[in-house]
C-alpha cells in the first residue's frame, strides 16, 4: 500500500464532478502528478475498491482514514457531502465515544440514543478494502435510562446522527482516527473498538440536563434538522424564511442554536459568523442565528402534509465548492430526491410564467449556457450575477427558487414590462441572451447562399400542406428552411425551435411530434450530403422534387450529379431547377458522411397563455420532468403565493419509445395528461449539440 511522506494513506471524497467519479465518491489516492490530479482508486458500497482512475485535486477534498470509513457507510454518497459541510457536527461524530449521547434520525423520528461501540462493517480488511464504521446505539427514553431491550436497532451511519449532546456533559476521552490502534484486524466484521469510559449509573447522573433534554424536545416535536426549511418570526414581528444551515451550541450558549440561511438579505446578518465564531459560511446579510426552539418548519411547504419535501441539500455558499464555481446540473440519480415535489423549482409570481418556465428549460438540465456566464461581464450586483448566484445555482443546489429571487432579476431587465407583464418566451431569451450575458447569437443562418441572419431562435415557417398531419419537428425545421433556401453556417451549440403558432390561440398543428434527435446534415452549409437515392456525396438539391409524391414527399432531395441528371429526365420534374450545393472543402467522393445530431432536452409548453416545461434530466430515456411554477396556490388573493410543482413523468420517455408512426396515430383522450400537453401545447423546443 503505497504511503505519501507523512506516513499517511491520503483519502478523499470526490466534492464537484466533471465527469467520471460522481459526487460523494469516496477514494485512496496513491500518487499524485505534477500536474495536480490524484492518481488512486473508488470504493464502493461495500467498501471494495471499484474502479481506478484520476481526478482533479482541486475537485476533491482529503479526509482521514477515520473520516474516509465513517462517511463510506453513508448512503446515498450526496449525504456525505451534506455532513461533510456541517463542519461542528462531524467533527463531534469523529470524535463520538462510548457512552457520548447524540441524537439520531430512526423510522422518521428523533431519538436519544447513548453510543455503545463503533462497528467495522462490510468485507474485511485487506489491502483494497476500507471498512465501513457505523454506530452501533441504545436507545435512551427521556430520562436517560436504557430501554428495556426490544428489537435490537440497526446500525446508524454518521449521516444518521443530526445532534451530538454538549461535551461538557460527557466525561470522556474521544477516540479519533484510531482505526489502525483500536480495531483489532480480526477477520469478522464486528468488532467492539470502544472501551467503556463510564459505568451506566454514572452517565445517568451526569447526563441529567435541561439543555440536553430542551434540545431533544425541540428535535422531535418539530423534525428540524440540517437542511431543513425554516421559519422565523423575526425581531421585528415578520416572518423570515430560510435554510437551517448548522445546529450545535455556540460559544457562550446554554442551549441548542440553529444557523439559518435566509431566502433573503437582512442588515443584522452575517455571513454565517455569530461572535467571534464562524458556523458555515453564506452570502453576506443571510445568516441568522437563532435559539432551535424560535424555528417552525417553513409553513410554505406544509399546506400538503404528506408531500413535506424532503431534506435535501443546504443552499448557497458551502465548505467545499468554490464560490467562483458554477453549480452543476442534480445528477440524473439524484433528481427525484432532490427535485421533484411541491415547493421545487421556480416559485410564479405576478405573470412569471414565461419566465420561470424559460429559465427552467434553459438551465436545469443543460450546462449549454455556463460557459456563457464566465463570458458576460459578471459584477457583484449586475444582473448576470443575480440570474447565475441567485437562480441558476440556487435552483441546482437547493431545488427552490423563491419569487422575491425571480422579482430582483425581472427588475433589472431593462425594460419595466418585464416585471409585470406576460411576454413571449422568444423575446424573453433574446433579452436574455443579447443584453443580459452578452453572447453572440446562436445561430448563423445562410439566406440563398448569403450569411444573412443572425437569431437567437427559430420560428418554424411552413405551409399547411407542406408537412403531414402530425409533423415532427424535424420535418418542421427541414421545410422552414428548405422553403426559404436558408442552411445553417455552423453547428450552433444550442437550437431553439419555435412552432409555428401564432398568438395564444392560434396554432396551425393541433398535434407536433418532439423528435428527441434532429438531424442537422441536410440543412448545414458546407457539411457533406447523401444523395438521397445512391447514398453517395450529394452536389445537387432540388426545391421542387421536395414534395414529389413519388419521392417521398417532404424529405430533402439532394443528388449526387448523376442521380441529379436521372431524376431530371422524367417529363414531369423537366422544369426544375435544381441548385448546386456548396462544396465540402477537402473530401474524397467516397468518404461517408458524418451525420450530425443534436438532442432534445427541453420543451416549452402552453396552455391558455400558461407556460409550463417538460426537461430531461438525464441520458436515461424516461428521464422527464415536468415543471410548473404556479401549479396550485395557498392563501388568499392578496397575501397568498404559488406553490410551484415538479412532477416527474417518466411516460413522456415511454411515449417516445413509440415509431413516429404510432406517436402520430396516438389519441390524445387516452394519452396521460402530460402526454397530451406535451403533443398538443408544445411551443418551442430546446435542442442542444451532442458533443
Ligand atoms: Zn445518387
Ligand atoms: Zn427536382
């Protein structure tokens, strides 16, 4: 087992991932290059070693042997992070000792629990393997004493325990990182590493404390925790809402204190220092610090008593990503913990939805857009910073965007109508795109040969009777362009559709089929073209032999010169006047041609001028979901607020296993309802390149 100079195996947990190891991925590094990443191999669930590989250092974070162990029995690996963060309770985990009393999350409740040992588990030890350490616990009624044995309890990991008691009731010497010391190597997977500190009667006495006992009350009457949302009657009798960032004691304080993160600024906040102390660490003027007891679950998410959102991870500024960082997309295995549900996604306010609704195409999923934040001109205040700290990562790490969020952007839109009225999508994303991050637009369109437009989008221009019925968007885009002679210059990283439909109501196809890949090819200048009867390169393409119905009516003709000649010597297409195409530079005749897709990974629907999204979130093909960020509303008129909702909808993966055929043939009044919106209310469509 190779050792760096301390002495020490060097562990890490894998904290940002750009491809590869995912996040939480626990891992032994063995070397280290000059450049920087570390050389070594992940363990997995049962602590085996699973694959090997480099990561970047600056991605990862070193642990100890003793951390490394601790955090690989928690699952899932995003957990660990999450512990991780909340720096005072793992490192009283760490240092947790028999007999220590915690708090612990079982079976949805909050337990008092008395440590009994630490518990190696999975395969035994040998040379790549890490056992896992869980804790083995009694259970402790409110008095303290040991229950009277029932089932026995299972083995908790650290992520299990949400409250390590105060230190000074414990008379005890903490046993920390002691793995190599304490554990005898046996070859079982059970082994008592704990020496007994304290008899039983002694605990009881000592342990015999208000604080302690105000603490556990205040746990399991409310189930706060880490992450949990938060309300506060402030000082000056408001409500404030926010993230509980860290629990503990703090320095100077009896009892049990939460650090909240709050949705909004306030001038008494810090950035996550109380005294002298830091805690965890936010954005400046968010971070209140107030005793455990003052703090209710957000009543904003309890309106639905069994949809309560579950934990999931604290937003904003944390220990381990840089702030200069973007947020990458939730991981496809951690969507539906982590955004589906009620409160999730973009909260509606005041005719938002065009906006909540393009926003969450553009940037949930796709990461098309980030390097396009770097680009833009970024100051502290400006509104790119707003759209990328106080949307964009926001709604990545913590799945919750509040309205006041989406108001501060709309305000600083330039023009007044945005923060008040219903706008189109299109004009919403040019805005966006032009004046707010500053980049080119994104596509490059020849007119009959000539550079001629630039957009940002496309509006799908066709004749009724040029498509069939129930057209896909790739017929759609193919006669836009073919009719008007226009070909892309280049590949664009990303392809907004707009269907053709007119103002609210008018739309020309009750029913538009989303094709999940576009095939760019045969409308991409200078790219090389099949001939669409040999298959060889093609130097020809004929408008007028588009609809020829003996020719497959709608499919692009292009010919390579002979078929050109053969096609064009039938009586009937005598007229035409087929058009040389532009020459790839550089290409054998017989070199196949590259196809070039790109892929589908939003849509944009409306609904009697309600706008709604349909995102894939993954390379899974069920992978949808579906947002609304008005979906239901509580309170009255005046002092009440969207509840915005994700849904996830696997069906709309299983509608599009189906042929094009079929997909055209289904009957929308047997359809799922999301099937239904997305077939009949589709208004743009989001396509970004595959490479
Ligand atoms: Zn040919
Ligand atoms: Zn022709």
């Amino acid at each position: 087992m190779e050792r760096n100079e301390e002495g020490h195996e060097r562990y890490f947990i894998v904290a940002r991932s750009k491809k590869g190891l995912s996040r939480g991925s626990i891992g032994r590094a063995d070397a280290e290059t000059a450049t920087g990443d570390l050389i070594g191999m992940v363990y997995g669930g049962g602590g085996s070693a699973r694959s090997s590989g480099t990561v970047k250092k600056q991605d990862t974070c070193p642990l100890t042997r003793h951390q490394a162990q601790l955090l690989l029995f928690v699952s899932p690996a995003s957990r660990r992070l999450e512990l991780l963060r909340n720096v005072q309770l793992f490192t009283k985990i760490c240092a947790l000792a028999q007999e220590d009393l915690v708090v612990v999350k079982h079976k949805k409740d909050f337990q008092p629990c008395l440590v009994k040992n630490l518990i190696q588990l999975g395969k035994k030890d040998k040379p790549g393997v890490l056992q896992m350490l869980g804790f083995e616990l009694d259970l402790v009624d409110t008095e303290h004493d040991i229950l009277s044995k029932t089932a026995p309890l299972p083995f908790f990991s650290a992520a299990d325990i949400v409250q390590v008691a105060p230190s000074h009731l414990n008379t005890r010497q903490p046993l920390r990182d002691s793995g190599d010391l304490d554990f005898k190597r046996k070859e079982v997977s059970r082994i008592n590493s704990m020496p007994a500190l304290n008899s039983h009667n002694a605990k009881k006495q000592s342990i015999s404390n208000t604080d302690v006992s105000s603490s556990i009350q205040a746990l399991s009457q409310y189930s706060l925790e880490v992450g949990s949302m938060a309300e506060v009657i402030s000082l000056n009798g408001l409500t404030v809402y926010g993230v509980i960032r860290w629990i503990g004691v703090p320095e100077g304080k009896k009892n049990c204190w939460a650090g909240l993160e709050l949705d909004n600024e306030a001038t008494t906040c810090s950035d996550g220092t109380f005294g002298t102390k830091r805690y965890f660490t936010c954005e400046g003027n968010k971070a209140l610090y107030v005793p455990l007891t003052n703090c209710k679950p957000d009543s904003r998410f309890l309106f639905i008593p069994n949809e309560i959102p579950k934990p999931f991870e604290p937003p904003s500024a944390t220990l381990l990503e840089d702030l200069n960082e973007d947020v990458p997309p939730v991981a496809e295995q951690d969507v539906l913990s982590h955004l589906v549900g009620r409160m999730r996604g973009i909260q509606g306010h005041f005719n938002s939805c065009y906006l909540d609704a393009t926003l969450f195409s553009l940037f949930t999923s796709s990461t098309a857009f980030n390097r396009m934040f770097n680009r833009s001109a970024d100051s502290d205040e400006g509104i790119s910073h707003i759209l990328r700290w106080d949307i964009v990562n926001r709604l990545r790490r913590s799945g919750f965007v509040p309205a006041e969020s989406v108001m501060k952007f709309r305000k600083q839109l330039g023009c007044k109508s945005f923060a008040t009225e219903e706008k189109d999508p299109e004009e919403f994303i040019t805005l966006l795109l032009k004046h707010v991050l500053h980049i080119e637009p994104l596509l490059k369109i020849r007119s009959h040969g000539e550079l001629a437009q630039d957009a940002y989008t496309h509006q799908i221009i066709v004749e009724k009777n040029q498509v069939r019925a129930v057209p896909s968007v790739q017929q759609l885009l193919e006669m836009s362009f073919v009719s008007s002679n226009l070909k892309f210059e280049e590949i664009p990283s990303c392809l907004i559709v707009q269907m053709p439909r007119f103002g609210k109501k008018f739309k020309m196809f009750p029913k538009i089929i989303p094709s999940t890949e576009l095939d760019i090819t045969d409308i991409l200048h200078c790219s090389p073209k099949e001939c669409f009867l040999c298959g060889h390169l093609a130097e020809y393409e004929c408008f007028q032999c588009l609809m020829d119905h003996k020719l497959q009516p709608g499919k692009i003709k292009q010919y390579c010169s002979t078929c050109n000649t053969q096609v064009h010597i039938h009586p009937s297409r005598k007229e035409h006047t087929p058009h040389k195409l532009t020459d790839p530079d550089h290409l054998p005749e017989d070199a196949p041609v590259e196809r070039h897709q790109m892929q589908l990974f939003a849509v944009l629907c409306i609904d009697t001028s309600h706008y709604v999204s349909f995102v894939k979130y993954g390379p899974n093909p069920r992978s949808w979901i579906f947002f609304d960020s008005m979906a239901d509303r509580c309170g009255d008129d005046k002092n009440g607020y969207n509840v915005p909702v994700i849904r996830s909808c696997p069906e709309i993966g299983d509608f599009f296993s189906q042929s094009e055929e079929e997909m055209s043939k289904a009957d929308v009044r047997e359809c799922s309802e999301l099937v239904r919106r997305l077939l009949c209310d589709s208004y743009m469509c989001l396509y970004q390149r595959t490479d």
